[in-house]
C-alpha cells in the first residue's frame, strides 16, 4: 500500500469505496459510519455501495488534562475499552478511569439524540456490518465500537478506513473479521497527515448527510 493523501474525508470515502467493491448492491449490507469524523467517509462508501446508512457513536476517554490522548473509549451500547498501555503509563487509576468514561457516557448519549433524531437505527442482527471511520491512529476508538458492534448480532463485520497505521490494524484484525484499508503510512503516526483537509466534523454535516442519505440525495448541502 502507497502512503496516500487525501483531499478530505469524502475524497477518501469514494477511493475506499473502490476497495469495498464486493459488497455493492447487497440487500444484507449496511454501513456504519463513527460519528462524527468517520460520517463523511462512511456517506461515500454507503452511496456508492448502494448500501443503508447509519450513524454509530463511539466517544473517546481522555487522560485529564491531555483530552486528546486517548486512554479508552466508550461506544453505543455502552461497551468500554481500556488502552492499558496509555493508562498504566500515566498511572491512572481505574476509579479516574470510570470518572472520565462517565463524563463520556454523557456526551455519547447527547450525541446519539441529536444525530438520529426520531429514527429508529437500522437492524444489525444477521447482516453484514461495514464500520467506517476516518482513520486508526491506535485502534483504541475502534476496537470499543467493534466489540459494541458484536454485541447486535451481525453475520459478518468489516472494519474500513482509508487510512491507519500498522499496529492499529493488526490489533482490529484480530477482532473483526477483515479490514480494508486504502493507505498504510509508514513515516505519519496522525490521521489527520493523511488529509489535505482535516476540518472537524460538526453535528450539523452529521445530521445533513444522515438526512441525505435516508432521502437518497447524492449532494447534502450543510
């Protein structure tokens, strides 16, 4: 795999499309795209696949006064991951750690009511799963979402992103049952140095292209 970059996430969401192939068409797929980042990808690989689209939320538990750094994740259904090696790095303990998953439940049920409004989710049980995101960096956000993921029943899931590194992948592979990705980068460690374009997601797009894609609309505007 070349290190490719991406315009931004809808670019990489048509070029992973391309990888995903085998699956167009089929009355048994549905796409899942992480909210919020991994919506615009998804939109592109449910569209092109002629697949159904649905949001799956998945909220990130950061260390205290490093949010951005990832010690877990907590995902829809409520399954939590630990990245042990970030926690015990750090020392925190596992009642900071339920502290902080805490706050994050909060946010992820906010979240999960302001993207889906009224619709009910799409039916996962018996069905092959694809589960996009934007990008692995540790596999830890993923990893929480594919173990929720498990939990609904489906036949089959497929984890796909357009780019990750090496280690990340490896750690899903062992979860899901494939991963499709278009870029390995062997010298960029952050997602966002595999796009051109890293602009956050906002609640707004998510909602747009959830919208568009229930209505069949190719271009939402936001």
């Amino acid at each position: 795999m070349g290190e490719e970059v991406f315009a931004d996430r809808r670019d990489a969401g048509r070029r992973l499309a391309r990888l995903l192939g085998e699956y167009g068409g089929r009355e048994d797929v549905v796409v899942l795209g992480l909210a919020r980042g991994g919506i615009p990808v998804a939109f592109e690989v449910a569209r092109a696949l002629e697949a159904p689209l649905d949001v799956f939320t998945v909220r990130k538990i950061g260390v205290p006064g490093q949010e951005e750094l990832a010690m877990g994740a907590i995902a829809s259904g409520g399954a939590v991951v630990m990245n042990y090696a970030v926690a015990d790095e750090l020392g925190i303990s596992s009642v900071r750690f339920d502290l902080q998953a805490e706050r994050a439940s909060v946010e992820l049920e906010r979240r999960e009511r302001a993207y889906r409004g009224d619709r009910p989710p799409l039916r996962i049980e018996g069905r092959t799963v694809i589960l996009v995101d934007d990008g692995l960096a540790t596999g830890t956000t993923m990893r929480a979402s594919v173990r929720a993921v498990r939990e609904l029943g489906p036949a089959r899931l497929v984890v796909a992103v357009p780019t990750a590194t090496a280690s990340a992948c490896r750690e899903v592979a062992a979860i899901a049952d494939d991963v499709v990705c278009v870029s390995i980068p062997q010298h960029r460690y952050a997602v966002s140095q595999s796009y051109d374009d890293f602009a956050q997601t906002t609640d707004d797009e998510v909602r747009a292209l959830l919208a568009a894609a229930a209505d069949g609309q190719d271009d939402p505007a936001f």
